[in-house]
C-alpha cells in the first residue's frame, strides 16, 4: 500500500503536479509544503481526493501519496519526503 509512515524520511524531492502521471518516486512517506493550500491528490490506497481536496499545511503533512493533480492546485512548494 505505501511506506511505513512512522519511519523517517530519508531525503526530500520537488514534487511536479501531473494530472495523469504519479510521482516518479512512488507513494512518498508525508509532504512538505512551503505555501499553504488545497490540492487534488491520490493516496497511497489509490483514492482520489476529488472536489473535497486535501489541505496543506506550512510545514511537513503526515500523508502518504502518489499524485498531486496540478489543476486546482493552490498549494506551493510542495516536496516529497522519501
């Protein structure tokens, strides 16, 4: 399903929004985020976020994924932790 979440990440990648491509890394253990917003993501599972979107905090989320959409994109500087 995704990464053990509770271990630390090893190092950080810029994450590119893709509307139809996941992240190149695989699903990532949590997401820094420079600029607070929402974005339309899948998690780990394979959810969708869809229109609810998931919100992002200044700082590190707790949230393993694997695709931030680009459009609707209001969060920024988002990073993969690994």
């Amino acid at each position: 399903m995704g990464p053990n979440v509770s271990a630390p990440g090893s190092h950080c990648v810029p994450i590119t929004p893709s509307d139809t491509t996941d992240l190149p890394g695989g699903v990532c253990r949590s997401v820094k985020c420079q600029t607070a917003g929402v974005a339309r993501v899948i998690y780990a599972n394979g959810t969708d976020s869809g229109s609810a979107n998931c919100f992002f905090f200044v700082g590190y989320n707790p949230i393993a994924i694997k695709r931030v959409y680009s459009t609707g994109l209001v969060a920024g500087g988002l990073e993969a932790v690994y």
